[in-house]
C-alpha cells in the first residue's frame, strides 16, 4: 500500500501542537491559583518554583483604613481566644506549640505565636489588614475567607487579639488558647 507523501508531518505538528496546548494549560493552572494550597501531601511537581507567581499577602491594604468598632479589653481577647482555638490553631499553632498539620503544608502556614523579622506573628500589622486577611483570606496561599463563617465581631476579637500577640495577655487568654479552659 502507497503512503500519501506528506502525510507524517500532519502527526509531527498535532504532536507539537498537543505540548504547547499542555504546556501552556500548566502554566495557566499555577500561574491563575487553580493548584490547590495547604494540604499536606508533597508539593507536586513544579508548585515551589510556582510559588512566587503568588500574590502578595498586602493585596488586603486597600480595606487595611478599617478600625475596629470597639476596643481590646480582657473578654475580647477570651471571646477572640476561643474563636482562634476553634477556627486558627490547627494551622497557626497556640504560644508554645506549633501546629503539626501546618509544618507539612505548602505554602507553611506561619505560626502566629512566634516571633517573625521585627513582630510576633501578625502583630506588627494593622488590625484593619488583619481583619482584612481573616475575612477575606489571602489569595494563592491556603488561607481561607472566614467573612461568612464569622460575625464581624467574631473576626475583629481574634484580628485585636492577633494585633497584642507579642504583648502580655491576660492568664484566662492563655488558657484558653493552650486548651487548659
């Protein structure tokens, strides 16, 4: 049987074309966040070179004017306490104890209990950009938007209680957040 002349190349460029499609549909997976973020599994292949196609986490300053409608006072700390043991500490650990699922996590989820450059965890940053990260969470890193999940006042007791980490708090507060009330 003849063969048609020319007739591999049609295999040759469907071939070429077919890497490109799949090429370009990874790069597009990574580049747009479709990849999935804290689970605790290896990171797949290519996700810690992807990484930095992340958004930064000061994509949140312009809401970051936000203030709080009430102050900090011991029972917002114990109300922000209970919250962040029950909702945060999986991932985010409690002071003195790292959280394990979170150390096996890509990106790492930070410990906020833990000094980090010049702050404790989050402590550095406005509570209005705290507030900001909790409820709307942070693109391309794992952390979830808690705006439909908590009261307003529920995200801004744990975004004063995060603000005033790295400062004495109250005994009762520790307790609750070390799981010993």
């Amino acid at each position: 049987m003849a063969r048609k002349k020319g007739s591999s190349g049609g295999f040759g460029w469907g071939f070429l074309l077919g890497l490109v499609v799949t090429a370009a549909g990874a790069f597009a997976y990574f580049k747009f966040g479709m990849a999935p973020a804290r689970v605790p599994e290896k990171p797949i292949p290519f996700e810690r070179a992807a990484a930095p196609a992340a958004l930064p986490p000061t994509a949140h300053t312009d809401v970051a004017i936000r203030t709080a409608p009430f102050g900090t006072s011991e029972d917002v700390f114990e109300a922000g306490a209970h919250i962040y043991k029950l909702r945060c500490a999986s991932c985010h650990g409690t002071p003195g104890h790292d959280a394990a699922p979170a150390r096996s996590t890509s990106p790492a989820a930070r410990q906020l209990w833990k000094r980090h450059g010049g702050a404790v965890g989050v402590s550095g940053q406005e509570p209005g950009l705290i507030y900001a990260k909790i409820a709307d969470g942070v693109p391309h890193s794992g952390m979830p938007a808690y705006a439909s999940q908590l009261s307003e006042t529920q995200i801004w007791q744990v975004s004063l209680l995060l603000k005033s980490a790295g400062q004495q708090l109250p005994d009762p507060v520790i307790g609750i957040l070390k799981g010993s009330k």
